[in-house]
C-alpha cells in the first residue's frame, strides 16, 4: 500500500503552494493515474513523496517512509522527467552503471533492454536517442531494481499508440504480479482506459479519488451543471420531457441544491426550468475533470425513457474491460510483454557497491582518457624544450614543469579529473535522490578518492615514462640520468598528483561545479604557498630533529629503527612549501566536505 498523508509544497514568492494537503492512496495490485491538467501539480506531488522537494507531509511505502527503506532501488521505481545520464554514455553503459549503484548484478541491464525492447539501440549515446526511446529507457531504469513501488511522471509522453499499448501492458502486468503503481497523465480517456483508480488534482488539491468506473460515469462525459433550490421539482420535469420526446438525457442529483444532467444543454435546460417556474442559480456546461466538488454522493434521480444515457460511460467500460483482459494476460498488438524476472533476495552491504559505480563511471565515457592524453601530449612538448636549455633540474625536467606554470601538466589533468568526478554527478546525476540514492555520502567519497588516487597515479607514472622516453631520443641517453634518491622524488611526485585530484574532488564535492574544483587545485601554489611562506618566514628557534625517534619510544608495539628514516624521510616531504600547502588545503577542504554534504540522509 502507498499511501500519501497531507503532502503540502513550500509556498512560493506571492504564490500558493503548488501542492495543498493532498491525501490519496495506491492500492497493491492496481494502476492508480493521478490526473490533471498541465500545472495542477503532478510532478510536485511524485517529488514531495520522494522527498526531492522541501514541504510538508509524509508517504508510507508498505507502511515505511522513504528515509526507512533499507533498498530504495528494490522498493521504489522511479521514472522522473530524462534519464539523468552522461550524454556520451552507452544505454547499456547507463543501465550498467545504475545496477552498480543499485547493488544488482550487470546482466540485469541485457535483461532489461530486452523488455523494453532497446536492445539493438544498446551502443547508442543518450545524447541521440529521441524522446520516445529516452522514455524505454527510463522503464528500463524504473525496472531495473525489481521495485513493489512504481512512480512514474508522464510514462506515455511521447510515445506512438503501439508504444503506448504496450506500455500500458506493461504496467498492467506489473500491478498483476502485486505490485503497486502510479503514475501521472492529462488525458482522462486514457486513465479511464488503463487505470483501477483516478486521482483527480485541480491545482494542488484533490479534486476526486474514484474508481474507474465511477470517474467513467462522472466525470468523463460532457455535462451541464444546475443549481437551483429546488432540484427534485427540476429533475422531475426534465425526466418527464426527457421520455416525452424520447430523448437520452441522465439527471444526477448531486449534494444540495447540484444537478449535474447528461444528454442536454444549457438552452434546453433553462427553457424547461423557464416553462415550470423553477429558479436557476448556476447554469453551466462541464467537460473533462471538473466534475462535482469532492466529497459529493452522486445518485440517480431520473433517466430518460430511451436506454442510452449511459452509453459513453459503459461504452468507456466495456473498452477498458476488454483491453485489460489481454493486459493482465502481458499482451500488446505485436506480441507478448516480458517481464524481467524478480531479483533473489536483497543485495548485501558491500564497500564494492561504490567502488564499481565509481570505476564504470569514470571509464563509461571517454572524458577521463583523452583528458589523460592531452595532459602526455602537453607534458612532452614542454619536457622536450626545457631539455634543451639545460637550466632546469631532472625532477622539474621529467615532470615538464617549468617556473612559469603554477603545476605540471600532468598534475594539472589529475585535478581536473578529480573535479569532474563530482561535477558530473550533479551535472549529469546518474545517482538521483528520487531512487534514494544521493551523491553525498561516505562511502562514494571514499570510492572517488581511491578511484581518482588511482587515475593519478597512473597519470604521473605515464607522464615521467613519456617525458623521459622523449628525452632520451631528442638528446640521447645521457639527458635523464637515475638519481641516486629516485624513491624519495617518485613518492613527491606521487603526492603531489594524488594531492591535486584530492583537491579537485573536493573542491567540485563541496560546491557542485567542476570550476571550483579547478580553483582548489590551482589556488594550492598561487595563494596558499605564499600565505605559508609569511606565515613561517624567519629563523626556528626550536628543531624538530630526533621525532622519529621519540615516537618510537611512546609507541606500542615499537617498530624497527629503519622505518625511523621513512618516518624522518615522509617529514621531510611534508615540510615542503607545495606539500605542506596541499595538506592544509586538503585538510580544511576535507572538513568543508563534512560539513556541508554529510548532513542529509544517504545509505548504500
């Protein structure tokens, strides 16, 4: 059961909330439509259940709110707007990637695109696929968890009739497995047509919650709403006109003084309350959804002689009856709808989950190796010519970083890629709130540092084998010479791109936009070194000599007295301009990231 109590918007400037204390429920095993026009607040009303907009009001998904559900990608399905994505990503990329997120193995994405039949479009980009494709997908999205739960806003739109039979198929057959859905539509035929129940909102409040056949019957149909103060006397005398001129005409008596008459017009209605003597308040034509006011007991009062008063309402029935029973068989006019097989029981808790998410993210697209062979492709063209004057010393040469750039290229490239490790998700959110997955969370920061840890690495160690094999075949073999202390540079050099990335991710973590990643990174030898160097300018009083030592004395168990010289050596670095600046800008960073991003709920 879904239920929705009391779902209220946050009022706009000089505006109404868009949604007002609405209250509805979703049976299990049905097809709710939640109806209204374009702007009655449809789309609010999915957001404000996924807690994706500020406002008031709770929802229970079988009985548990959204902040309770342990797997929100195997409760809720959620089909919102595009399919949140890279554009340059694959559909299969895309459906792969979301499985890892999901906790769910990476065959289900095959699966998937077999049910919704985009398997020969699998290598296609998101950025070419058209609207109607876009919405397959996003199913296949919705799908891919093997929710009980499926929201979906729009799920027809733009999609041809053969697309939208078996999409109603397709629902159909998931509500018949116990499932429970709904979604949003402005067409009452259709919802009629597909639904069990119609939830009617006419600018953010309820305006109807009925079954089908009673929103068939009542608010489908062209018709003429009366008030007058005496309703019985007027329905009496247009039922007696009625069968006199043996005319199909419904009179329905809603609460008070409301008629609401089936079969006739403004016109003939007053000249029949003109004849009889009867006082019309409200004479007017309703068509559509704004039917009776909620909470009103229709029941018949009179009916013409002939029997078709009733036709369109039962003729809407006997459609939607037929349809449904080749629906809730899973069939559509070219053959059979499949349904993806139910997932075994719940995924486990695993620190992977966010570790192959991150990995299929950063490969899916092409952004992070051509940023990678820009970065060889800069480093050796600036490594060749500073070889040639001879002025600049081995490690600035190999690393192709000359006094007039604040970094390496390769350093450069290592922060831009941990910028956009961030960026991208609220770019291009892959992670989105409404499968209750955000990006904010401790686990997928440290999956990003790992990964971008690693991208680094392997950045810097190919930029110092291009640079060097470069500089052996521009000036023989003499040009690079080993250095005696290899593995003390090899880890600067390895900090120094690792503590880059670092400051790129965060920088991107804590304000949302790659540019501010960059900023980090950039700002590290351009402010923060110079800021260092007054800060600590002039001569030490005290030394810091023999605390390796010191520290073996106090720990427990201790440790040989050859790690007192790695000890004495990772000081050394640190105490670095750049590295002890990059440690301050990391650490102050770090504690933005905490502050800011870890204050709302997020689980794996």
């Amino acid at each position: 059961m879904l239920q929705a109590i009391g779902l209220t918007s946050s009022p706009r400037r000089d505006l109404p909330p868009a949604v007002d204390d609405l209250t509805f429920e979703a049976p299990p095993g049905a097809v709710t439509a939640l109806l209204g026009a374009p702007g009655a607040g449809k789309t609010t009303v999915l957001r404000l259940m996924l807690e994706l907009e500020p406002g008031r009001g709770v929802t229970y998904f079988r009985g548990r709110p959204l902040h309770r559900v342990a797997h929100p990608a195997r409760e809720i399905g959620v089909l919102l707007g595009d399919v949140p994505g890279h554009p340059a990503r694959t559909v299969r990329g895309q459906l792969k990637l979301v499985c890892a997120a999901a906790g769910v193995p990476a065959s289900r994405a095959d699966e998937l695109l077999d049910v919704v039949g985009l398997a020969p479009l699998g290598d296609e980009r998101l950025g070419a696929l058209s609207l109607g494709t876009d919405r397959r997908l996003g199913l296949a999205v919705a799908l891919l968890g093997d929710p009980h739960t499926l929201l979906l806003d729009a799920p027809s739109a733009e999609l041809s009739p053969r697309e939208k039979s078996w999409l109603h198929g397709l629902l159909r057959a998931h509500a018949g497995q116990g499932g429970t859905v709904l979604y949003t539509t402005d067409d009452p035929k259709e919802a009629a047509r597909v639904s069990d129940r119609v939830v009617t909102l006419d600018e953010g409040r309820l305006v109807a919650d009925q079954d089908t056949a009673s929103f068939a019957r009542t608010r489908l149909r062209p018709r003429v709403a009366v008030r007058t103060p005496h309703a019985a006397r007027l329905a009496d005398a247009l039922s007696r006109e009625a069968r006199a001129a043996r005319r199909s005409v419904e009179v329905v008596a809603e609460a008070g003084s409301l008629l609401t008459v089936y079969g006739s017009s403004c016109p003939e209605i007053g000249e029949t309350a003109f004849r009889h003597g009867v006082l019309v308040h409200q004479l007017a034509d309703e068509i559509g959804d704004t039917g009776p006011a909620p909470g009103s007991a229709p029941s018949p009062a009179a009916t013409g002689s002939v029997p078709g008063p009733a036709a369109s309402s039962e003729a809407v029935t006997r459609t939607r009856t037929s349809a449904r029973t080749d629906l809730r068989a899973g069939s559509r006019a070219d053959g059979p709808v499949p349904l993806p097989q139910a997932l075994p029981g719940r995924p486990a808790r695993s620190p992977l989950r966010p570790l192959r998410y991150e990995l299929r993210r950063m490969v899916g697209v092409r952004t992070a190796p051509l940023i990678m062979v820009g970065a060889l492709l800069a480093s050796v063209a600036l490594a060749v010519p500073l070889g040639r004057t001879g002025g600049t010393p081995l490690p600035g040469l190999l690393a192709a970083w000359p006094a007039i750039l604040p970094l390496p290229p390769a350093v450069l490239a290592a922060g831009l890629i941990g910028a956009l490790s961030f960026a991208d998700e609220y770019r291009h959110p892959t992670l989105a709130g409404a499968r209750g997955t955000v990006p904010r969370r401790l686990a997928l920061l440290l999956a990003k540092l790992a990964v971008t840890a690693g991208a680094a690495l392997l950045l810097a160690l190919l930029a110092v084998l291009a640079d060097g094999a470069a500089l052996r075949l521009v000036y023989g073999a003499d040009a690079v010479p080993v250095p005696d202390n290899w593995a003390a540079l090899a880890a600067g050099w390895a900090g120094l791109a690792i503590g880059c990335a670092w400051a790129g991710l965060l920088g991107a973590g804590v304000f949302r936009i790659a540019i501010a990643g960059m900023a980090a990174v950039v700002a590290v030898p351009t402010l923060v070194v110079p800021l260092l160097q007054r800060v600590f300018a002039g001569p030490s009083v005290r030394s810091v000599a023999g605390l390796p030592g010191r520290l073996r004395d106090m720990a427990w168990p201790l440790w040989p007295h050859r790690a007192d010289q790695w000890l004495a050596a990772t000081f050394g670095l640190v105490a670095q301009p750049v590295a002890a600046a990059l440690t301050l800008s990391l650490s102050a960073l770090l504690c933005a990231y905490l502050l800011t991003g870890l204050r709302r709920r997020a689980r794996w």
